[in-house]
C-alpha cells in the first residue's frame, strides 16, 4: 500500500509564494504519474498539476505561469512551488500518487489572505 504524506501548505498574503512537498512510500513498483489536486470551500476538488512518469506535465488553466510541479524519483517525492498566490487558490491541496491505483493523502491547507 502507497503511503502519501503532504506538506508545507500554510498562510501566506496574496502574492505570496509557498511550496508543497509530497513524499510517497511504502511501493517497490513504478510510479506512474504524481500530481496535486485541491478543493476550495464550496467547490469540487479539481486538477492543479500532474507529472507523468518520463516528465511530462499538466496544469489547470488558472495556475498556468503562476505554479511549478517538479519531482525527484530517487526520492519519490514531487513539489509545488505556488507563485503569485490569489485568494481564489485558498483550499485543501491534496497529493496524488498514482501506481497501479490511485493513493491520496489527508491534504494540507492553504489559505491566502488579503
């Protein structure tokens, strides 16, 4: 069983950059694909930013330019690095991992304030 731990949500003023870290475990086969996801007060949980095993990327529309989504797979870990944060990106991020299921963490807030 995929362990998932996120961390390194926080507050932070709008404009403000922070980065979240995401550390899988506990599978010696391959995995296929890492990536963030979040959901805001209200609203469904959406797709932020995906990397695909071979290093290819995938962001939602109101992150592009702002976020960064890296990995290290000596480490199995992938990171967020949150630019130019608005008050619309408040919310609970959580970590996919993806090998042959899916595995999610418990999440990990982010709030921006005004």
């Amino acid at each position: 069983q995929v362990h998932v731990v996120e961390s390194g949500g926080g507050l932070v003023q709008a404009g403000g950059s922070l980065r979240l870290s995401c550390a899988a475990s506990g599978s010696s086969d391959s995995i296929n694909a890492m990536g963030w996801y979040r959901r805001a007060p209200g609203k469904q949980r959406e797709l932020v930013a995906i990397i695909i095993r071979g290093g290819s990327t995938n962001y939602a529309d109101s992150v592009k330019g702002r976020f960064t989504i890296s990995g290290d797979n000596a480490k199995n870990t992938v990171y967020l690095q949150m630019n130019s944060l608005k008050l619309a990106d408040t919310a609970v991020y959580y970590c996919l991992t993806v090998v042959y299921g899916d595995s999610w963490g418990q999440g990990t807030q982010v709030t921006v304030s005004s």
